[in-house]
C-alpha cells in the first residue's frame, strides 16, 4: 500500500500542473488563437512567483505566502500572454512564430533579472507549503493517506479549476461564443459577437492558467527555480491535442501523462521497476516516448476547431 500511496501522490504532483496549464491552452486554442508559447509563459509565471517567495519567506510562510504567489504568477502570466495576443489577434502574425518568441524570451529575461538581483540565476525558496495531514480528512482509510496526507494546496486548486473552466466552456454564454469563434468566426461576429475581444479572453485565460500551472509544477518538485519547467509547456500542448480539445479528456490525457512522468523519476522507489535491467535514461524518456506514441496514434482523428490558427479579418466578412 506505501507504493501506492507514493505512485498517486506522485501523480498529483506531475499531473495538476498539466491539467492546469492544457485547461488554459483549450481557451485559448477554441478561441481560435494556437498558443505555443505555453512554456515561455509557464516560466514566465513561475519566475515572478518563485521570485516574491524568495523575496519575502523571511517575512511570512505557509499556506497564504503560496496562494499570494498563485495570484502573482497567474496576474504576470496573463499580461505576458497580452504580447501573443496583440501579435495573433490585431497584427494577424504568424502564431507559431509569435509564440516561439515568447519561449525563448521568459527564460532569458528570467535568468537576466535572477542574476541582476542575486548573482546567480537559480532562485532558492524554502518548501513551508507541505500538508503532513489534512485535518480530519487525513485520517479516512486509504483515502486519507492517498489525498490528504503529504500533499499540496495547489492539488485541490488545480480541481477547482478544472470544474469551473469545464462548466464555463459548456454551459455558459461566453463558452458558447468562445467556441463560435474558434469554429465559425464569421457567423458569430454576424449575430454581433466581437471576435476580437472573445479571443483575447481566450489568450488571456490561458496566460492565466499557464502562469498559475508553472508555479504548481515548481513548488512540490523543487526548492529552486533554474529559469525551466522541463518541457511541460509542450507536454500540455500534447495533453490538449490528445484530449481532443475537450475537457473530460484533457482531465484524462493529463493524468496519463503524470502517471508516465511518476514512472519516470520514481522509479527507483517500486519495486518491481527498480528490479529492471534498465539504465535511468530509458526511465527519463517514457514520458517523451509515451507522447510521442500517443500523437501518432490520436493524430488522425483530432478533432481541432476549424478557425484554429486563422487570423479573423472583419473586413472580409
């Protein structure tokens, strides 16, 4: 039972982050806007956010330094994402390029001000964030011990935020216009839906989302922040694509993912891996591979919205 025990909360971990941030990629990409520069912003937001807890952990800790840096990291992911959605929505540029200067920006801005404030560009925070035991709940048989015990706020954070998100994309009005627009542009803006404003809420929404699931990916994996969030910026954008763009997959395709990502830098703690004649890269790559896989797989029945990656022009309506 202790292996389970470390595989899911191991899971959690790896998985939350990716829901979050392939959440917010689904606003963004049903909008009709493709946002690559998922991993720039992730990097982006877990920057300022690791940046306000090394600044202030002197000062305060627990819970509401961690919520206070969420907020800060989703605020600066959502204005950094403005630079992608000015560039796709008003300049009609090219969205794989835009979003590819935005990746490779965020991390040299990020190690540039780290070694600007501190001489070096890693950012050391203390992990004060832990639960050992949630009160009450921690103590449920085998529940307990599998969700309330060694585990992070940001676990039930990343819950709620898909049951919103996956509410508010299907069963409100402005889900419905969001998925107008990423589907048939012209025909929403001909009921006077503005198009422009939907997809930069889009962006926005997912700058957010990006911003909050980098900081989320950091906290319970690390104690300094080195300017990377291992690629899980393009393992969202794979989680989406596999998710087909809709949200009960997503949730699925993200626990997949995390359950490789644990298999991969767990693997020493089960059993029945360690056991195996295998050298650690092998275990390094099953996430990558598994992605890889899977895309060759779920490629040919994507289901994409049509307008994806269109750069909408009012005047040829």
């Amino acid at each position: 039972m202790n292996i389970l025990y470390f595989v899911v909360q191991q899971t959690m971990f790896f998985a939350i982050p990716l829901l979050i941030v392939a959440i917010g990629a689904m606003y963004s990409e049903r909008s009709g806007v493709i946002n690559i520069a998922l991993e720039g912003i992730m990097v982006f937001g877990a920057f300022t956010g690791i940046l306000f807890i090394n600044l202030t952990q002197d000062y305060m800790s627990g819970q509401m330094l961690l919520m206070i840096a969420i907020l800060i990291a989703g605020v600066t992911g959502g204005l950094f994402s403005l630079l992608h959605a000015f560039a796709a929505i008003n300049m009609k540029a090219d969205q794989t390029i835009s979003g590819t200067a935005l990746n490779m920006f965020a991390p040299a801005f990020a190690i540039f001000v780290a070694r600007t404030l501190q001489g070096m560009q890693q950012i050391q925070f203390i992990d004060s964030f832990r639960f050992t035991k949630v009160p009450v709940l921690g103590s449920i048989p085998i529940v307990g011990p599998l969700f309330f015990q060694n585990c992070y706020i940001t676990t039930y954070l990343g819950f709620i935020i898909y049951i919103v998100a996956a509410f508010v994309i299907q069963k409100t009005k402005f889900g419905l216009r969001l998925r107008a627009c990423g589907e048939h542009p012209s025909a929403a803006d001909s009921v006077g839906v503005n198009v422009y404003r939907i997809r930069y809420a889009g962006v926005i929404i997912s700058g957010v989302l990006a911003g909050i699931g980098g900081l989320v990916f950091v906290i319970p994996t690390s104690t300094n922040f080195n300017a990377s969030v291992a690629g899980y910026g393009f393992l969202a954008l794979a989680v989406l694509i596999f998710g087909q763009w809709r949200s009960k997959r997503i949730f699925m395709a993200a626990f997949f993912f995390g359950i490789m990502k644990t298999l991969a830098s767990g693997y020493s703690a089960i059993p029945v891996l360690k056991g195996l004649p295998l050298p650690n890269e092998v275990y390094k790559m099953i996430p990558y591979m598994a992605t890889l896989i899977v895309l060759a797989f779920s490629s040919k029945s994507s289901q994409a919205p049509r307008a994806e990656g269109i750069p909408y022009d009012k005047g040829s309506r």
